[in-house]
C-alpha cells in the first residue's frame, strides 16, 4: 500500500491492512486521529477500551476516581488480584492497555466527575460514560453538546444492559445495492440526533420494550437492600413510567409475562448490582465499541437512539426516541 501523504506509517497500514480494506483508508484515519475519553472503567468500557484501542484510534482517556474491589475481577480484562486496592487507573492497568497497541496513546485521570475544564482542555471527539444515573448522565451530555464531542451512555445491569446516543449531527456513507445488478455504491447519509434530556421527554415508540421500561425505571431506584423491596419498587415505577407515556403494559408485555420478566430483571440485577456479569459486558461492549469506530469512521448507520440488551433471550431492540428520520444526499 501507497502511505505517502496519507499520514500512515507503513507499520501502521500493515497492522491495519484487514480493516482498511473493510472500510478504507479515510475511516482509518478519522479513527486514529480520534480522541476517545471513558468515564468509569467498567466491565463494560474495558471491552469497548479493548476494541477501540486494537481498531488504532489516537488517544484514549480513561476517567476513574474509584480504587479496584475484588468484585471489579468478575468481568475484567485489565485489573488482576494483585491490583485490588489500587486505583483503577493506576500504571499497571494502563500499561496492560498500552500493550495492546503501542500506536495508541494512552493516559487515565482520577476524577469524581469532569466540567468543561476537562473538555478544554483534553477536547475529546467521543465521551463514553459506564456509570450514573439521569441527572449525571443529562449534565454530561449536554457538556458533549457544548463542546462538539459525541456521547454515549452505556452499562449493564445483570444480563441486560443498554446503550443510548447522540452523535449531534452525523454524516456517513453505507454501501446500497444497485438496483437490477449485483453491484453495490456508496451512498452519503445524515442521520440528527437528540440529548439526553429531550430524548426522555419524548414520546414513547408504539411499542417499547419491557427491557427499555425496565431500564428506565432503574434509574430512579437507589439503595435497595432488599429483593422484594427492589422488585416491587420497580414495578412501580415502571407502571408509573407507562402511564405517564400513555402506553399500556399489554402493549409493552404482548410476548411475555410481566410478572416472570419483573422477577427475572430484578433477580439479575439485584445479584449483579456489585459486580458486572462478564458475558453481558462483552456482549454489549462489542456493539458500543462497533458504534463507536462506525461513528469515527463515517461508516455504516448508527444506533439511533437506544439499544436495549436483553442476554438472556439474546435480543438487542433498537428504539429511535426523539430522534428525527435519517435524510439521504
């Protein structure tokens, strides 16, 4: 391959020759000019951190005030026993990161929370945030907003888990079939996007998920000691939820019983409330990790808005909330 005026060193377009290939020499080096920033090192983010990082972005900031508990080893890639008591963005978990591709530069700063300092200063093109719950995660996203970065939100609650959006204004390109051949053609897109905030303030879809009523009520529950007391704090919230959208459980519960599917999500969430479940992480790491270099690539349609994980039934619902239709160049 040609690398002159590319920006590639040859060592770079030989380690990512398969996927410059895929997606071409311009999504590549979108991607390894990126900037990447992850709130909270997670089960969750350490797989999309793996994903990212092997895919060759630029820089990678990992923002984590919290120390490693051995409940962290359920579903990690970077943090082993002898880090425990340590911070989670100490040397050794950075270098184990490092060591996946020595093209990527990488730093971790220990923050309880980031302000618009933080984005003047690092200026991220992606922010991931893994933890908190709605008015966190509508203050980040709305300092993304300010400060021309995408946001994604993400995290895993037992063998579930979500992902949701908003990539401001994105332009990309998938290749379309041509119409009587078996040829395909680029073919540009501009798909806009909504906060946070205005996302859940939205109508519903006319017919949402359990997974996506259950994970929006999740996120007015805190300090439950209790099983039956979270369970029953949940349904709830999630019928308080449902009427105050106008949508009836027999429409959100046609295919399964929501009694069974109460029960289930809160047993699993409830036990896995300290630790991540390891293959949900990976499970939904992958898919944030993928919509990430798609959206730094330019490349393929994005999540709009919301993906909702269920493991278990190995379903991942896409729900489009708020969001306006995709228009086509």
């Amino acid at each position: 391959m040609d690398t002159s005026a590319t920006g590639v060193t040859e060592d770079e377009a030989a380690l990512y020759d398969r996927q410059i290939r895929l997606w071409g020499l311009e999504a590549q080096n979108h991607m390894r000019r990126a900037h990447v920033v992850v709130v909270s090192f997670t089960g969750v983010a350490e797989e999309v951190v793996k994903n990212i990082v092997l895919a060759g972005i630029g820089a990678l900031t990992i923002v984590d005030a919290q120390i490693i508990e051995p409940e962290d080893l359920s579903a990690s890639l970077f943090f082993r026993p002898d880090d425990i008591g340590t911070s989670r963005v100490a040397e050794a978990p950075l270098q184990r990161v490092q060591q996946l591709n020595p093209h990527v530069r990488i730093q971790g700063e220990a923050h309880d929370k980031i302000h618009s300092d933080f984005f003047q200063r690092v200026r991220p093109d992606i922010v991931l945030v893994t933890c908190g719950l709605r008015d966190e995660l509508i203050r980040l996203n709305d300092l993304c907003r300010a400060h021309h970065a995408m946001f994604f939100a993400a995290a895993t609650h037992g063998q579930s888990g979500y992902v949701f959006c908003d990539l401001a204004s994105l332009d990309y390109v998938r290749d379309m079939p041509v119409p009587g051949t078996k040829e395909k053609t680029p073919v540009k897109f501009r798909q806009a996007f909504v906060p946070l905030a205005e996302s859940l303030q939205a109508p519903w879809p006319s017919r949402p998920s359990p997974g996506l009523v259950a994970t929006l009520a999740l996120w007015s529950l805190e300090g439950f000691t209790e099983l039956d007391a979270f369970q029953q704090a949940l349904e709830h919230e999630a019928e308080a939820l449902m009427q105050a959208k106008g949508v009836k459980p027999t429409t959100v519960f046609r295919r399964t019983d929501a009694k069974a599917f109460y029960t289930a999500f809160a047993r699993a969430t409830f036990q896995h409330r300290r630790a991540s479940f390891a293959p949900t992480s990976a499970i939904l790491g992958g898919i944030v990790a993928q919509s990430i270099l798609n959206a730094l690539g330019r490349r393929e349609e994005p999540i709009v808005n919301w993906c909702i994980l269920d493991a278990f039934h190995g379903t991942a619902d896409i729900h489009s909330i708020g969001a306006p239709e995709v228009s086509r160049d």
